[in-house]
C-alpha cells in the first residue's frame, strides 16, 4: 500500500512521494533503516522524518549493514 502525506504528493520533478507499508503492516523505510541498508533522506519534509533519523542512528550505533565497520571480503587476482 502507498501512504502519501497529505501536504506535498510529489517532488518538483513531478515524482511521487510515498511511504511503502508492506501487506503485514511492515514499513518498507523503517524496515530497511533499522537493518541499516539505507539512510534518512531529509531532503523532502513529512511525519516520519524524527522517526526515520532516530532508526538510522540506531543502525549507525550497531554497526549494522551499509554501517558496518567489517570490509566485505575480494578475491585476489591469481
């Protein structure tokens, strides 16, 4: 399901502007930024932005995902 903020449905590039909410109530955003595979965009405003950086500084704290602090391993050339 797409959930748009009442004040702003688009960007000024005519994108829309919508959260995701997954079929068992799961938000896409909140889901990803507490595993830290993305980051807090402010860059547009709406009701879920504290929530949002509050996640990604929880994720930044445990290290977790794009956060973490283990390089991810490469072959060496033979």
């Amino acid at each position: 399901m797409l959930l748009l903020e009442p004040h702003q449905t688009r960007d000024r590039y005519g994108r829309l502007l919508a959260h995701i909410e997954l079929d068992d109530g799961t938000n896409l955003s909140e889901f990803l930024l507490q595993a830290g595979w993305a980051k807090a965009d402010d860059r547009w405003p709406h009701s879920r932005l504290g929530r949002f950086a509050q996640l990604e500084r929880a994720a930044r704290r445990r290290g977790a995902g794009i956060w973490s602090t283990t390089q991810p391993r490469t072959e060496t050339a033979r």
